[in-house]
C-alpha cells in the first residue's frame, strides 16, 4: 500500500489547506532541504503522478503574473484562477474584494488547489510586495496606450485588471506602467472579465515562452521547494507526517480527552 491519493478526483480534495501551511513543515523544509523532503514523499505517489507534477512545475512562467482589483463577481475571478493554472502562469493576486469566493471549486475545478493565489488588503500591499522591475500592464477599453501585441515580454510582467462594475480605478490606472486594450473586430464593446484574462494571458505565455526559448523559467530552488509543497500536498497528511519524522497531528477528541 503506497499511500498515495492518485485515484481521488482533484475537485474532490480537501480545501487548499493541510501539511504544507504548518510552520512545522517549512521547518521541515529548512532543517531538512526541500530535496529531502520530496525524496522522504515521493514513494507514496504514483510514477505518473510524480511526472504530471514535474511537468507542470517545468513549463510554469513564474515571471508572469495577473491581478484583478477589488472582484465584484467570485465566479469571475476564481474562472480567472483556473485560466492562470491552466495556461502555466505564475500568481494571481487579488487586491482588496473577498478572496473566499475563489475557493469555488465547481468554477476552478481543483486548480485551486495548486494555483498560487495571493490576497492583498489594498493597492499599496499588492504593490509594494512585487519583484523589483515587474512591469505593471492595467487593462483599460477607454484609456489604453497600446494594443495586446505591443505589451512588452522581455522582462517579469503582471497584468492588472479591474471588476466589471467599473474597471481599474483611479489609482491602479495611475500605477500601471502602461495599458493595454484587447482589439475586437465585433459589435461587441467589451469582454467578460475572465474571457479578457484568458485572452491576454494564453498571448503574452506564448510570446513569453518564445522568448525564453522553454516552457517554463522557475529558478531551480523554487523548482525544488514548490516540488516538496506539491508532494505534500498529494500525500495523506499522516502519511506526510511520518515519512518526515514530524509528531502526529493532534485532533479535537485528543485535545479534549
């Protein structure tokens, strides 16, 4: 008996909590090297599953990422989480709004689960925590200064958008370094927020990826960090505890006997 929980359907996993959010395993983590620790979890996954991890983790553009300002609609915004996962993109952050409504999975269909979603109370959280040198590309019909194909991808990126109710605000518009507009040859004046992140994001990967000349740009110790989170994240947790040498998770009916 492996262990393994390769056979329970992604969108039937528990939510996207568990071993990996302890401090008792980036304990783990530091004292042990995250090579030891996927090395400790690897023989309670399937060989197929441990290559479905390694491929997408290879092919994940860590360099480009999407925001979306204060989401009005959650069905919207977690479809614009499951777009990023899909399409290999890197965080998705989620400045200001509720990020409770992105834990739907019947719109992520699990990829929640392994998405890299990141809640900021405001703009200056949001801003202020980026890498140094990400341009900040905002989404904007009206005020747009360049067109989908002359957003610049040879250097980290993060596309900014707004809710549907009123687009980017004030602020945000001020921030970006620049804004974009996605040409449309319809009747139609406007797209679907998730429809316009799925849009922009499927273009500037491609181009992106070109660029770098591979699927993906993950420096190797992210690889091997994000590595071990996802092993323990596809592990029993009990399991995951005893093939790191970590105590037993004490439960409610323990604490209370």
């Amino acid at each position: 008996m492996t262990g393994t929980i390769e056979h329970v359907p992604e969108d039937s996993l528990p939510p996207p909590r568990g071993l990996m959010d302890t401090a008792e395993f980036a304990a783990a983590i530091a004292t042990q090297g995250a090579a030891r620790v996927a090395e400790r979890l690897a023989p309670f996954l399937t060989e197929a599953r441990r290559a479905r991890i390694e491929a997408v983790l290879r092919a994940r553009v860590g360099s480009l990422h999407v925001a979306i300002e204060d989401p009005q609609d959650p069905h919207n915004a977690a479809a614009v989480v499951r777009s990023a996962e899909a399409l290999g993109a890197g965080a998705v952050h989620v400045i200001g709004g509720r990020a409770g409504g992105l834990l739907s999975r019947r719109v992520t269909r699990g990829t929640f689960y392994w998405a890299d979603v990141r809640h900021h109370a405001a703009w200056e959280a949001f801003h202020g925590g980026l890498a140094a040198g990400m341009l900040l590309a905002g989404a904007c019909v009206d005020v747009a200064t360049v067109d989908l194909a002359q957003v610049p991808i040879d250097r980290p990126l993060c596309l900014v958008f707004g809710n549907e109710q009123s687009g980017l605000s004030a602020r945000a518009r001020a921030a970006c370094d620049l804004r974009f507009r996605i040409p449309m040859t319809g009747m139609a004046e406007s797209l679907n927020l998730s429809v316009a992140a799925g849009i922009a994001l499927f273009a500037l990967l491609e181009r992106r990826r070109a660029l770098l000349g591979g699927a993906g740009d993950l420096p190797e110790a992210e690889v091997l960090e994000q590595r071990a989170r996802w092993y323990a994240k596809a592990v029993d947790p009990r399991l995951a505890r005893r093939a790191l040498g970590l105590p037993a998770e004490t439960t409610r009916e323990d604490a209370s006997s």
